[in-house]
C-alpha cells in the first residue's frame, strides 16, 4: 500500500480535482501516532482522528489535501485509490488494532492511457464513493513499541464495503 498526499481542488460541476502531491508516512510514529497521541496515556484507550486530524498533524492546509491510500500500487493496468475519513484504533501497551475507513475513489479501474499518470491527476466525476473499512494493527501502544504496521497480507487485512460491514455488525449484537 501506499499513503498518498493530494491537492484537492473544487470544480464548477461541484465535483473534485486531485493532484498527487507526495507519499507520505501513516505508520511508524508518522501522522497516526501524531494525530492521536494526546488521547494515549497511562490506560487502554479508544480513539478516532479525522482526515483533517491526520493532516494536520503533518502540517498540511486541510482544505486544500487530502489523504489516499493506493492498495495496489504496483498494478500496471487497473486502479485501487481510497479517501481516507478515519482512523479508529485503540490502544493497548504495545500494540493498537485500527479501523480504517475510507470512501472508493477507484476500485479496478482500468484508465485510457499510463496508469501512473491517471493516478498523479485526475477528477472524481466517476467515483461511487462507496464506504470502504480496513482492519489493520500496529505495534506500537500507550506504552512502547514501533507504531509500524502489524503483517499485512490477504489473510491479515481485508476490505469491507457497507454490505459485508453491516452483516458482520449484525452478527455481533
């Protein structure tokens, strides 16, 4: 996967131009663990940063960025871009389990052209923004650790559009 900054700007037609600005570090003491670390202490802890928080955190103006993670990045014919909208974790001593949740930008899309350079630019005229969750963990707590990402494979991360997400919901009540 790869975390990207983007410049977001807004067009006459009410959707959104995006231009890929840089990669930047989510994990390993990165915009996570600056986001949130004023509600880690001396307990286990719930916690939820906004987008905005992310940004924030790295300094970034947030009415002119946003937060994509591209979950393919080495696929040479189709595109898997995500918004970031947050971040739930909670927080043991030394690791912290996260809920990612993010809107569909392209899920499989297959550009006329170079995909690179369909995902340093483009609009979301064509976007569902369906909402998407991903379950991941850190490790790194209140406590210690690294804050780098936990294994992260086919068996140990999964995607969870709002069909599957509200059968899991409706299974643990």
């Amino acid at each position: 996967m790869a975390f990207l900054l983007y410049k977001v700007t807004p067009l006459a037609d009410g959707h959104r131009a995006y231009q890929q600005v840089k990669e930047v570090v989510l994990a390993g003491g990165g915009l996570i663990y600056e986001a949130c670390k004023k509600y880690l202490g001396e307990a286990d802890v719930g916690w939820t940063v906004s987008c905005k928080d992310l940004l924030s955190a790295g300094g970034y103006d947030t009415a002119e960025h946003s937060l994509v993670i591209d979950i393919a990045p080495n696929r040479k014919h189709s595109v898997d871009l995500f918004e970031i909208q947050s971040i739930s974790g909670y927080s043991y001593p030394e690791w912290t389990p996260l809920m990612v949740t993010f809107v569909e930008l392209f899920a499989g899309e297959e550009p006329d052209g170079d995909v690179q350079e369909f995902k340093r630019r483009f609009d979301d005229n064509r976007c569902n923004r369906r909402k998407v969750r991903e379950f991941l963990y850190l490790t790194g707590g209140y406590s210690e650790g690294t804050w780098n990402w936990g294994g992260n494979s086919r068996t140990t991360a999964a995607l969870l559009w709002d069909d599957a997400w509200n059968y899991f919901q409706q299974q643990i009540r």
